[in-house]
C-alpha cells in the first residue's frame, strides 16, 4: 500500500470526494460491476482487540462481541457505527472494527452512480492485522504506524496479534511517541523487534522510537 493511498480526515480533503475524483477516470464494465476496497486512517475508526473465545464463531457473534467491548469502553454507541470484527489465528486475539455509518452510506451513494460497489473500508490497523506477516518473529514485537496526527502500534507475541493501542501526536511527536512506549513497555512487557511504518517522515519517525529501543533493531515495512 502506498502512503498515498491512506486517507486522513482533513478538512482540506474530503473522503468522499477524494475517493469520486481518483475513481472518476475508471467507465464500469457493462458485463461486469468493478469493487472497491478503500483504506482510511485509524482517526475515522475505533479498534479493539478481542480476546480468543471459544464460543464465538460465526460472523454475528463476533461483531456482537466486538460491539460490547466497544461499547463497554465508550469508544462507540448505537447503529451511528457499523461493526465488524474476525480472528486471523486460532485461539489467539482478534480485531474488531467500528467505522460511521454514514461514511459508510454516502460512500456507497457515491459509487453507485459509477456503476461500482464498495466491497469494504478498512482502516490502517485492520489493514496490518490481516497482512503482517510476524510468524518468523520470536518474542514480542510491536508494528508502529505513524499517519501525522497519532500512531497506532499493533503488539505481536510469539507472531500472533496480542493487543492494539494508540497515541494522539498533537505539537509534540516525539513526546507522543515515548508516551506511546512507555505505556506499551509497562502494559506488556519487554519487546525485542520494532517494526515501523510512517505517512511522513521515515526517518524522524524511526529517530522517536529509536531512543526508547536503543538495543532493538528497527525495520520498515
């Protein structure tokens, strides 16, 4: 995926029109109905990562489940948010997933007329969970992702999702992220891979978690 591809809610650049300006230039088959998956930034979402329960199985009770976590925090309310939620190991946390409903209708009221359909909206964090390849890392590891105004950090243990958090970046980035590790540090523990990914500056990015991880070695992904 590239940086370019992310969408931020910014007030200089609507999704919506965005998206109705990058797919104008595509005509719809009349044989055949083109889908289209669209990346948003994690601001738009609220995440949540589901502990492994054996009596959840199907579709319906896992976002049942992710909609009560939710909920429980505050972090959504009511039918103003559409859920979705799965698990990519076996006996191992998932990703649930709520984004606005109405993004979500209006969306699709724009593609319509296109003669295309929206397959699904995912944000940058469920984009990771379900494409990280982490199987080859031993220990704790943890994928950064920096889009300008937060950095969303996807925890692995052992190559298998184990928890999600999130830092707001506002005037001070490098303050944010060190708050960031910090919190990861005391909640779960030692890591020994960092792996980064950043819409902006690589660099200055890898720079602010580096000071926290002097003796891990960093990666871009």
């Amino acid at each position: 995926m590239s940086p370019a591809q992310l969408w931020r809610p910014d007030p200089q650049l609507d999704v919506l029109d965005a998206a109705e300006g990058m797919l104008g230039q595509y005509k719809a088959s009349r044989w055949r109905k083109p889908v289209v998956d669209i990346i948003v930034s994690d601001a738009s979402a609220r995440t949540v990562a589901l502990p492994w329960q054996e009596q959840v199985s199907s579709g319906a009770q896992m976002r049942s489940y992710a909609r009560a976590l939710l909920e429980s925090r505050n972090a959504i309310g009511g039918d103003a948010w559409t859920v979705n939620a799965g698990f990519r190991h076996f006996r191992h946390a998932g990703l649930g997933v709520a984004l606005p409903t109405a993004l979500l209708v209006r969306l699709q009221d724009r593609l319509s007329p296109q003669g295309m359909r929206l397959r699904r909206v995912l944000p940058l964090s469920a984009v990771a969970y379900w494409q990280a390849g982490m199987k080859r890392i031993h220990g704790q590891a943890i994928l950064f992702m920096e889009e300008g105004t937060r950095t969303t950090a996807l925890i692995y243990r052992a190559g298998r999702f184990h928890a999600i958090d999130a830092q707001p970046l506002l005037a001070d980035a490098a303050g944010a992220a060190e708050r960031l590790c910090k919190r990861i540090e005391a909640l779960h523990g030692k890591t020994d891979a960092v792996m980064i990914w950043s819409l902006h500056d690589v660099q200055l990015f890898s720079d602010s978690i580096k000071r926290f991880f002097p003796q891990v070695t960093l990666s871009e992904v």
